[in-house]
C-alpha cells in the first residue's frame, strides 16, 4: 500500500510519486488530505487521483475548499489578498461537483491488516483531525493526540515533514507532503507492506 499526503494541487509531483509506486508494482493509493488547494493544477490532481482509485481523507485545505464561501473571504494585506485569489481561482477550476465531492471525503479511514492489527488514516491526528502531529513534539504530546485510539499504526501528514515514532505498541508515520515539501526538490511518501508478523513501513521520496 502507498500512502501519500498534501500533494496541494502538484501534479507534476503527483505523478513523480505515482509512477514510482507504479515501478514498484504499488497500485492501492492511500491519501492523508490537503489533496487541492495551493498549486496551478487542482482538478488534474482530483482527476488523476480518481482514475487510480486513490482512497482519500479530507485535510485542512480540503475542508475549507468545501466549507468556506469565497465571499465571505476579507483579506487584510497582500499575502492574504494572494491566497483569497488562489482560493476563488481553484474553487472556479474544481466546479460544483468535485466540492460536494470533497465535502463527502471522511476525516478518517481504518484499514485491517492480516495480522489483526489497524491502520488509521487522518490528516492531522485520530483525536481531531484539525491537529497536526509533528517530529519536533515530544512522545506524551503526540500520545495526547492519539487519544483511546485503537489502531496499531497511525498514518498522517499536516506538518510537511515526514518521521515515524514508536510509543509503545503504536507506530506513529507522518508521511511528509507530496507537492510542498519544506525547501522543494522532493516529493514524500511512504509504503507499508502489511505482513504476517507485522507490517512493514518504508519512508521513501521521490527527487523532482
């Protein structure tokens, strides 16, 4: 299984990724949100992740994409006057129907494993998925985020950053982000092979 995260409307980087899931005969998709908003190709990247049958959870960007009516948008400075303008131009470019669609994405999926174990599949972390679980947090600030979460594996994204912890029985993955890696240049994502004796995880990228 190929787990990926805050591609943010890249799809050039999208299909870096994709075909080097594809060269390693990695075909089930799995995406932790933020999947639209923030590059110049929103509705190729909602287009192509239909036709691989990607499964997908909604992100922060996700949510306001489908939530926030542009016209309720009152930017205050030029920074914030830029974003109202990507946000007006990429809801314009997804239409009507990818936003309901997008609206009806879960916060999060559970994937069995043939082991008994369980995966959980949210963008920012199983307590409220609004709440980015990052390297630089300490193992009983990322245990509060997991909550009475029964899964075994937490996959996510939000911060960007890719990293894995152990707490205990529960492994932590952040994928990192597809299309807006911190400095550039590459493109994250992770598979996790499940296995008899427990899954496998591997954090990969792709150079773009």
């Amino acid at each position: 299984m190929g787990f990926l995260s805050d591609i943010h409307g890249n799809l050039s980087a999208l299909e870096r990724v994709l075909d080097e899931l594809a060269m390693r005969e990695v075909r089930d998709i799995w995406v932790a949100g933020d999947l639209l908003f923030g590059g110049d190709k929103p509705l190729e990247v909602w287009q192509l992740l239909s036709k691989v049958g990607a499964h997908c959870v909604r992100g922060l960007g996700d949510t306001a994409l489908c939530m926030v009516d542009p016209d309720t948008l009152l930017p205050e400075n030029e920074e914030e006057r830029s974003m109202s303008k990507l946000f007006v131009e990429t809801r314009r470019a997804l239409g009507d129907l990818v936003v309901e669609r997008l609206r009806r994405l879960p916060e999060q999926l559970r994937i069995p494993l043939i082991d008994g174990s369980e995966i959980v599949m949210v963008h920012g972390s199983p307590v409220d998925a609004s709440l980015e679980m990052s390297h630089d947090m300490s193992d009983a600030e990322l245990s509060a985020l997991v909550g009475d979460d029964p899964a075994d594996i937490v996959v996510c994204g939000g911060s960007h950053v890719p990293f894995r912890r152990d707490l205990d029985e529960l492994s932590i993955v952040n994928v990192g982000s597809v299309g807006a890696a911190p400095g550039g240049g590459l493109a994250h994502y992770a598979i996790i092979t499940p296995r008899m004796d427990g899954a496998r995880v591997e954090a990969l990228y792709a150079e773009l």
